[in-house]
C-alpha cells in the first residue's frame, strides 16, 4: 500500500509498515513476483538461496507451495529467531501446531496475512429466496445443530425453479445450490471432520485417514450434487480456480439459494452490490451426531518465511521485523478488515456477523491438506471421486494409502536432515 486512500484495510497496512520502518529503523521492499503461478515466488526464492546471491529475506507465498519447499532446505527455522514469539495471540495457533515438527518450523502465519480468513470456505444463502419459499433462515439450523448435508439437501428442490425447457439453464433457472465438484469439495474434509494426519504423543505425524468415514461423506456429497433432479448446478475446475468466480456471479444475479464459496468472493461487488440480502453460515456438519463445525482454508493462503541464507543476527532482525508486523497488525490491520469490513460492510445483519465468528473461530487445519504436493496430491482424489459421479472411495484410497504413508515417512525423515544441518 503506497499511500493513504481511506479505505480502511489499505491505510491500516499503509500505516502499519510505517510503524514498522519506524520502530526498528528499516525500509520495508515488497517485490511483486508476476503471473499466475504460485510457483513463481518459490522458484525464485529457492534459485536466490540456491545460487547464494541473498536477494530476499522473506518469502510470502502460499501455503502449499511454501511448506513443500520447507522440505527442501530453502527456509530458516523461524523458531531460532530471538524475536518471534509464536505463543502471541497474532500467531496463528491452530496453524503452529500443524506445521510445528521437533521444535523446529519454516512458515507463519500471523494477522499480518488476511488470507487466513480470505481463503475460509462458507455457505451463503438468499434471504429473499428464503422468504419467498416460507423458509426460515439457516442460522435457526446452525444454532440448533441441524444444518447438515441431509438438511441442504432437503432445501435444493425447495428452490429449484426450471425455466420450463427441462433442462438446466445457467443463465435462467433457479437453483438450490451452486458449486463446484473440485475445489468446492474441499471443505467437506474439514466440515465433516475427515482427518488425514494427526501428531501423536510425541508429536510426530502420523497417518489417520478413515476411508470408511469419507466413503460415508462421499455418499451425501454425491447425492448433494447429483440426485438434487437438476436442482444443484454443479460448475467444472477451471485455470486458477476461475469457476470460483462463476459461482460467485450466478449467485450475486439471484440466480442460486445456497452457494459454497470462498469468503474473498464475498467481498467482490457482484455480491457486495447485489440487490437481493444474502447470510452467510458454515459449511454443513456431516450429520447432528457431530458436535461443531469445523471450517476449511483453501490451501492457497499466503503464510511468510525465512531463507535460509538468512542466518545468526540477521535471523534476528528479519525476525522482530515480522513480529513487528504480526503485533501491529492484530492491533490495527485484522480489526480493519474482519471488525470494519467483513463483519460491518459485509455482514448485512447482526446474525451474519455472529456466524463469521463461528467461521474463523473453528478454522481446521490439517497437514493432510496443506502438504498436498509432497504427499501426492492425496485429498485432492476426493475431488475426481466426485466429478465422477461415482462413490470410489474404498477402493481408490486403498490403493494410493500405503504410498502416501510413504511420503509422510519421508517427510520426517527430510526434516529431520534439514533440522540437522542447520544446527551445524
């Protein structure tokens, strides 16, 4: 942010970097990496650290990218920097305990990277749509623990309005759901409480996954999507995510009761400036035998890093400039944008803004998700389970299981060198 624009979320960055540069004699340099890549900063981040020439300090880049190259040597271990302190509320705690390993971790991320509550999947629903079809709000089966699949799935036909061709017509129908059968599918891991890896009691990860358990979400997924009798407009992966887009825009024109998406969606002007009122709740419980619910991040949040050429005082300082950030920001930034924005500009009621809470309070990290590429993509065969139409589960992660307990043993073992060297 280059100047003052009063916009709340921009001057409070504007003003935090300034605190910053202020407090601890720095200037503050943001490089811009272009394109459409996550693996464009961590290419050149790794190629810096790699050819020695000490470019950057920190890497901010998304998460799955970054805990990937965590594995490579490229990042210093944060938790030897004097000044960092990860037990502060402006760490978050949720994500220490996931990417924490033997003491020793390579990402944060703290209230200085909104993506952390940006990227959170939610459903929304129309509050006119509602009203017209006599339905009370979703916040009544919230609150009382009976919104689940079962339930979103008794409202679809409710609202599925055909334009009379018989087939469906994005562009004309009214449709109880909108989403997507790949990314969109990401969530039920975390809202129907699908664990994949957990630590154990000497905190080190271990393998959990319980294929019975996602062939028993599968089965409601499947039937959300598909035996809705058009009622659920289902739109296909596109390049970088932009059928996100699609469904934010159908449901912005009225055109979809309930919509899976993600909470930066939300702040785009095609719902922002919708004429109809819209809510926003949680993903739906598995079944009201589960207790919470439970919120999944998009794997593409954004958490910082240290190189690793960044060593002995530098580390340091490097560090207290990012915790700097990080306090500055909870005081400042995160109010600007979750109190101000989200909760104030967005939130349209008092009851939508309570839910946004219950959203960002229950977010659910797993390592199981967030190291998708070292583990070879493992969630993501849920995803073409899905798109298939067809309930694979038993079958297709019994026969990818026994690998993937060989990328986490292999993980461990990485960090394990990488921790060993740098003590060197």
């Amino acid at each position: 942010m280059e100047k003052l624009i009063g916009e709340p979320v921009n001057d409070a960055v504007f003003e935090r970097n300034k605190a910053v540069e202020e407090r601890l004699g720095v200037k503050l340099v943001s490089v811009e990496e272009p394109g459409d890549s996550a693996y464009n900063v961590t290419n050149k981040a790794a190629l810096s650290v790699k050819s020695g020439t000490h470019e950057y300090d920190v890497m901010a880049a998304a998460c799955y990218v970054s805990v990937n190259e965590s594995l490579n040597g490229i990042l210093a271990d944060m938790r030897q920097s004097e000044y960092i302190d990860f037990d502060k509320p402006w760490w978050s705690q949720g994500y220490n305990e996931v990417v924490e390993y033997q003491g020793a971790q390579f990402c944060g991320l703290s209230s200085a990277l909104l993506s952390q509550y940006r990227f959170a999947f939610v459903t929304l629903f129309n509050k006119d749509l509602f009203d017209e079809a006599q339905q009370p709000y979703l916040y009544d089966a919230v609150d009382d623990g009976t919104w689940t699949l079962d339930k979103q799935f008794s409202l679809i036909p409710v609202f599925h309005q055909d334009n009379g061709n018989g087939v469906q017509d994005e562009e004309d129908d009214i449709f109880g759901l909108v989403s997507c059968d790949y990314v969109s599918t990401d969530p039920y891991w975390s809202s129907c409480m699908v664990d994949i890896i957990k630590k154990n009691a000497d905190g080190e990860y271990e393998f959990v996954f319980d294929s019975g358990k996602l062939h028993e979400v599968g089965e409601k997924v499947l039937r959300l999507f598909y035996a809705t009798d058009g009622g659920t407009y289902d739109y296909k992966m596109e390049v970088e995510n932009a059928e996100q887009y699609k469904i934010r825009d159908m449901f912005g024109r009225g055109g979809a009761a309930m919509a899976t998406i993600r909470i930066l969606e939300v702040e785009n002007q095609a719902i922002r400036g919708m004429e109809q009122e819209f809510g926003v709740v949680p993903m739906p419980k598995f079944d009201e035998a589960q207790q919470e619910y439970r919120t999944l991040l998009h794997d593409q949040f954004t958490v910082f890093s240290i190189l690793a050429t960044v060593k002995d005082d530098r580390l340091d300082e490097v560090g207290a400039v990012l915790e700097a950030m990080a306090s500055i920001s909870y005081k400042t930034v995160r109010p600007a944008y979750y109190e101000t924005t989200l909760r104030t500009k967005i939130a349209k009621d008092p009851q939508s803004a309570r839910m946004f809470d219950l959203i960002v309070d229950n977010i659910y990290i797993d390592a199981g998700i967030i190291y998708t590429i070292p583990l070879s993509t493992f969630h993501s065969h849920f995803r073409e389970i899905i798109g298939s139409k067809e309930n694979t589960v038993i079958s297709k992660y019994k026969s990818v299981s026994g690998a993937t307990k060989r990328d986490l043993n292999m993980i461990c073992k990485r960090f394990e060198r990488i921790m060993n060297k740098q003590k060197k």
